[in-house]
C-alpha cells in the first residue's frame, strides 16, 4: 500500500509541475520572432534577425523563441532559430529543452532534428533533474525512446525522485504494449534493471507489486 500512495502523490506533483505550451492569453501578447517562431513563419524569423532581433530572448515564462516552435511543432523555424545562433540547449522557466518539449509531445521528427540541430539529447531537464528519456520512458512514447537511445542519450540517469527511465517505465506506466515496448528497448540497449528506488524497491519488485506479468517477465529475465 505505501508504494501506490507514494506514486499517487509523486502523479499529482507531477501534473502540477509539468512543462506547459503558451496559453491564448500568452500567444495573443507575442509579436517578432516569438509570434514569427508561433506561426512557423520563417521569412519573418529571418528578417528579423537581419534587423537585429535577439534569437536567444525570453518570454515571461522564460521561453525562448525555439521552445515557441516546438511546442507549436513548427520544423522549419526551429531550423531558422537555430541557423540563426539560437542556443539549442536553452532551458526555460521549469528547465524543458526543446528536446524534452518533443518527447513528451511525442513528436519524434522534431526531437530528432532538434538534436541533429545541436540540442544535446542527455541534458538533464524538467523540476525532477531528469531527462527527455525518463520523459518519454513514463508516457510509453517508444519510438521517441528508440530514437533517443540511437541518439546516445544516458540509460541510467537517476532524477530526483531516484527513478531511472526503467523505474518510470514501470512506476508511471499502464502495464500495457507501449510500456512493454519501451521497457525492451531500454533493456535491450543495457540500461541497468536492479537499479532501485531510495526506498530500495526495484523495477522488478514495483512490476510485481503492479501485477504487470508481462513486465515481470521482461525485468527477470536474465541478459
């Protein structure tokens, strides 16, 4: 019982922190490469950089014009910011990366030119010090997760909350398909499965706590 009080808490502490895309309210108030970044207008973006426009300036939430294009999936002006001298590995309020936007976006072509673009796929992001990875692992986005491990990001990143992508893959998923898939692939590229919580549980012992047959299966099985 105390483990499923645990994670009902650390859900609704997660809900109340989580990364959040510009309001209406916000939207309506943006002009230049904000509203140009919003809009995905890159003849825009570019002239105003030519007259002097600061790429790397922040909204009130701490938002930089490339965190605007990618919580409005807009590709193209991404890749103008960036080409512009935007800093790809910028952070806003609540410490998202544009990387970290895409993954929980399940937005695997924008997080994928992100990093070809220069965001770092392991930067250590979200109020929880932890990755896009973890991220992706706890909403069962597997080719978000296939696509980062390509990418070198770390397997065993312990956030602040001492859970690893596999610790999340268990702890906040469902149990179902998509978790399953995210758990192989992170088995399969190494990532470590006896890594424990601080309370000393495994993902093997929360799996079978859960009733997650499946993932048992997976976590007991040896390499």
């Amino acid at each position: 019982m105390k483990v499923y009080v645990m994670v009902a808490a650390l859900l609704v502490a997660t809900s109340a922190t989580a990364q959040t895309a510009p309001s209406a309210r916000e939207i309506a108030t943006y002009d230049g490469l904000f509203l140009a970044a919003h809009e995905g207008d890159v003849a825009v973006i570019r002239q105003l950089v030519a007259a002097g426009a600061q790429v790397n300036a922040r909204d009130p939430k701490g938002r930089t014009p490339i965190h605007v294009a990618a919580f409005a999936s807009e590709d193209d002006a991404l890749r103008a910011l960036a080409e512009a001298g935007a800093d790809m590995n910028a952070l806003e309020r609540s410490a998202y990366d544009v990387v970290t936007i895409a993954a929980v976006a399940d937005d695997p072509d924008l997080m994928s030119l992100a990093i070809t673009l220069g965001n770092d796929p392991g930067l250590t992001t979200s109020p929880y010090d932890g990755t896009a990875l973890i991220a992706a692992a706890h909403l069962g986005h597997v080719e978000v997760v296939q696509r980062l491990i390509a990418a070198g990001a770390p397997l065993d990143h312990i956030n602040n909350l001492h859970w690893t992508a596999v610790m999340e893959a268990v702890v906040l998923g469902d149990g179902g398909a998509d978790h399953q898939a995210v758990l192989d692939a992170l088995l399969d590229a190494g990532a470590d499965r006896t890594l424990a919580d601080r309370d000393g549980v495994t993902p093997l012992q929360h799996a079978q706590a859960r009733g997650y047959a499946a993932m048992v299966e997976r976590l007991e099985t040896l390499d």
